[in-house]
C-alpha cells in the first residue's frame, strides 16, 4: 500500500460517523434504519431530506397518566386536547424545558423514542401522518444527530400507538 492509500484510509476513519446510543441499541435489535447527521432546529437540512418527514418528539404531561410523548412532523402544531383524549387525560401540557432532563434522560433537541422506551414505560403516540410516509427521520439522542427508521417498525419496538395528534 503506498503511502497516500494509507493516507485516505486514516482520513475515512476519522470521518466515519460515531454510533449514537440509540443506533447500538437499534443495531443490537437487528433493526434496520440510516444514522443521519442533521439538526433540523437550524432549518437547514439536506437536499434528500424534506422537512415534513422529520419529526419531533415531544414530551408532555397529562393530568392523569403523568408523562406522555407524543412525535410529529417538525412542519406542524401538537393538538394537546386531541393527546389528552387519546391518552386518556383531560389535560396534557409540555413538560418545562427545566424539567426534560430529568423526566426523558434527555436535552431539548434530543429526545427520541427509542431511548425513552429504554428508560421509561412512558405511552408513545406517534401521529399517524408517518404510518401513511412508511419511513420517518427522529432523533438519535443527540442534538444534530439522527435516524431514518420504517414507521411501522419503529412503532412496535418502542410499543407505540398511531394516532391524529397534530392541529
């Protein structure tokens, strides 16, 4: 191997995409899906990547049941009154962003729901726009850090439920 082969093979190294948490515990699974590195908060996302097939996980309370998350399209609104009756609350509201942490294990920007599930039993409510797209983009943990998963797949692993949530 001549010393510039050598070369390209370090630079690729250094340029491969370090595995979240949430793409080893994927991996682990056997569960298919593409680590993407985008931080759709910036509003700058790439050209293969339209902005409705990223979605949002969002964690809330509900007046009955404690925590909820519920996961949308980054393009719309959250219908809380529509939440709080499927989940089976009167109320829900977001949790505050002080709070997050402590509740999800993760940062604004960085709750996703396969390491929610992980941690918590937590009821999943994923707006059924995404069963309808088949694949939907989330977050891998980290902010700017992400995954393209089936829909259908990523709502049986984490014991997900289909749903209108969006106004």
């Amino acid at each position: 191997m001549s010393r510039l082969e050598g070369k390209y093979k370090k630079m690729s190294k250094k340029t491969k995409i370090k595995k979240t948490l949430v793409d080893q515990i994927l991996d682990k699974a056997g569960i298919a899906h593409d680590s993407l590195v985008i931080n759709a908060k910036t509003g700058q996302l790439p050209e293969d990547i339209a902005r409705e097939d990223v979605f949002k996980t969002l964690a809330l309370i509900g007046d009955k049941t404690g925590p909820i998350i519920g996961i949308l399209p980054i393009t719309e609104h959250l219908a809380e009154k529509k939440l709080a009756k499927i989940s089976g609350n009167k109320k829900v509201h977001m949790i505050p962003q002080k709070d997050l942490q402590k509740t999800t294990g993760y940062v604004h920007g960085a709750n996703n729901p396969v390491g929610i599930r992980q941690k918590h039993p937590y009821p999943i409510y994923i707006d059924e726009s995404a069963f309808k797209k088949g694949n939907m983009i989330v977050s891998a943990g980290e902010v700017g850090r992400s995954i393209r998963i089936n829909s259908q797949t990523l709502a049986d692993f984490v014991q997900a439920t289909f749903a209108d949530i969006k106004e």
